[in-house]
C-alpha cells in the first residue's frame, strides 16, 4: 500500500471520461488500497481513480456514519430523490470551496472488488459525495455547479451559519 499522488485542477485526466474496470485482480486490489491510504491522508471524503491518475470507473467514498470506506467499481446512479444544498470542496482543487446542490438520496449500484455487483443508498453527505465522485468518472468537477468560489469571509459566515443551526436543532 502506498500514497498516491492527488491530481489538481487543469490536469487533463481530470476532464477525461473512465473506461470500465474489466479485470479484477491484485493490481486493482493494490490501486483500492492505495486510494483508501490516499484518501485517509488528505483527510477527504471521497476519491476517484481519476484524482490518481487512473482512467478506470473506481471511486471511494468515507461512511460518514461508520467512517468505513465503500469501495465502488463501474458505479451508477440508479435513483435519486430530495435536494440538498452545501458547502463543497474537492481534494483536486485544494483549498476552494463553493455551494452545490445535489440530490438528497442516492442510490448507486455498482461492483466491488472481486466483481460482485451490489447496491447502497446514501443520504446527504454520503449521496453528495456518491454524485460528486461518479461526476469524476465522467471527467467533471464539482466547479461546474458553483457561480462562484467562496471567499474566506463567505466561508467563515457559512460555516457559523451551519453551526448556529446545528446547535438550534439540538435544543429542540
């Protein structure tokens, strides 16, 4: 296992569309796991092979209820429902930020690493990153939703915000 170098914003790979994962075998193992490192010391919520380098339709998303990774290979959208809008970041465009709406829930299917196919749902951290990494795969950044990068002022008032009504909702 080892860290794998996080591609940045204007690298072509970014932009390119991942051909399926037809082989699954160690050397797809070993490129799960060195995402799992990867993503664990960037301390992010999601990675798709394309962030490595990698032209493959692979993506790893953080439970964020277990903390547990997901590992999803040749993943799709299946269904979604609701809407949610938030403050979004990716581990390609270090240090920016913007609000993007997404769908609430959402349902993926998709293969693990041996090639079984399977289905999980997520709902709201876990369904933003679900879309936010598959769009990775089809060579799109989340900067294609936003107007506008927040600016560290903007940021500080939406994160006060998010806490003000954090802390409102558990007094109720």
């Amino acid at each position: 296992m080892a860290l794998r170098k996080i591609v940045t914003q204007g690298e072509s790979c970014l932009n390119k569309v991942c051909r399926p994962v037809t082989e699954f075998n160690s050397r797809l193992h070993a490129l799960l796991d060195d995402m799992q490192d990867t993503l664990a010391d960037a301390n992010g919520a999601g990675l798709a092979a394309p962030q490595v380098g990698v032209l493959r339709r692979i993506c790893i998303v953080m439970d964020e209820y277990s903390g547990e990774y997901l590992e999803l290979v040749n993943p799709e959208i299946i269904a979604q429902s609701g809407e949610q809008t938030g403050l979004e970041g990716c581990l390609s465009v270090p240090g920016k930020w913007g609000i993007v709406t997404r769908p609430n829930v959402v349902r993926v299917r998709a293969q693990d690493r041996d090639g079984n196919w399977f289905e999980a749902e997520g709902e709201g951290m876990n369904a933003r990153c679900f879309c936010h990494e598959i769009e990775h795969l089809d060579g799109h950044l989340y900067v294609e939703h936003i107007d506008h990068f927040l600016t560290d002022d903007e940021l500080r008032e939406y994160l006060e915000r998010e806490e003000a009504e954090a802390a409102a909702g558990e007094e109720q």
